[in-house]
C-alpha cells in the first residue's frame, strides 16, 4: 500500500505557512513504512528539532481505479479515519527554500499515524465531518471537511490521472489551521464526527 497526502487543502492552514493558495492540490507520498497503527507511542526522531502534528482526515481506497471520475470517486473509498501527518518543519523549510523535495521531511519511518476506521454510512455527509486535535487536554486544531479547498472527490480524481489508486492505500486530505511542535510526553486525542480515534503518546 502507498500514502497519498494532500498539502494546502485548507486555505486559512496554508496561509499560516505563508504559502500561495493552489490552483492544483499538492500532493506527495508517504511509503507503507510510514505508518504508525493502534495508537502506538510516536518517537521523536533524532534529526529534527521541530516535529509538526498536523491533523488529517483518512480516506481509506477499497478498489483499484485510474483515471476516475469526480462523479464516481465517491465508490472508491467506503471507509473514513484520522491521521497525523507528522512533519519534520525544519528539514522541509530547508528544503523548500532549495527547491528540493519534501521526503526526508514527510516520508520518514512512522510518519503517518493512522487510526481506525469507520465506515462512511456511520458518519455524517464527507462534506460535513468536524475533527479535533487535543494536546494534553487542550484543543488545538479543529476542522470541518466543508472548508477543504479540494473535496475527496476532486482529490481522487486528480490524483488517479497520475497514480493508479489500489484497495488499501491511503490518502491524507489536508491539515486545518493550528499545526505546531510536538513534545515529549504530548499526549495527543483525536476525534472524527465525535468518534475518539486517536489516542496516544508522544516519546
Ligand atoms: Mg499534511
């Protein structure tokens, strides 16, 4: 399976990084090494000094498609999670600044926590999920899927002109407003439409 993330999906998320509004979603990868499962303590890695959360809703793929259509995206993904799409800020603002490529900043070992999923009938419209992000007790990102830039459907479309998607992979839909450092000792809960997905510590 692959990882396929979204970056500047929401608008005010984009701004705070102080990044253009795209007219195309920005999309990078994630490898199946990324994934962190069960609410497993993340470690902080050793060379970063600025691990970013960033909040994520999760689509889970539950067919193989190419060249989908917006209409039909929608068939493609049954199953909806959350994530934290961790990031190394200081190794990617280097690497921004060089124009290189962002994988030693985004693709790193463990680099995508991902919860369980539910499926979608359980869950309000995909245009109208709320999930939160609590740090010890304290709510620091909330988003509503009505403020992404690009919907689920106009993601799966674009990215399946370019990418063949497969049952199982994964894709990351963006970060709200609200990212930061995490900390050892963080303990981090996130919700999705009410649902307590997330639950673990930071090391
Ligand atoms: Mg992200």
């Amino acid at each position: 399976m692959k990882i396929i993330a979204v970056g500047r999906n929401y608008a005010a998320h984009a701004k705070e990084l102080n990044n253009a509004i795209p007219e195309k979603p920005v999309i990078f990868l994630k490898p199946d090494t990324a994934v962190l499962k069960d609410n497993k303590p993340f470690y902080i890695p050793d060379f970063s000094q600025d691990i970013h959360f960033e909040l994520e809703v999760v689509l889970k793929i539950c067919k193989e498609g190419k060249h989908i259509a917006e209409k039909f995206a929608h068939t493609y993904y049954d199953e909806i999670g959350l994530g934290i799409d961790f990031t190394a800020r200081d190794i990617q603002a280097d690497h921004k600044t060089k124009g290189l490529p962002w994988e030693l900043a985004k693709a790193f070992d463990h680099s995508a926590a991902v919860s369980s999923f539910i499926p979608k009938t359980e869950l309000p419209a995909v245009d109208d999920l709320t999930f939160e992000l609590w740090i010890d007790g304290e709510l620091r990102q909330k988003g509503h899927t009505a403020d992404m830039m690009f919907s689920f459907d106009k993601i799966i479309a674009f990215v399946s002109q370019y990418i063949t998607l497969k049952k199982g992979d994964l894709i990351f839909t963006g970060t709200p407003e609200g990212v930061g450092q995490i900390f050892a000792n963080n303990h981090l809960k996130g919700s999705l439409a009410g649902h307590e997905l997330l639950d673990f510590h930071i090391k």
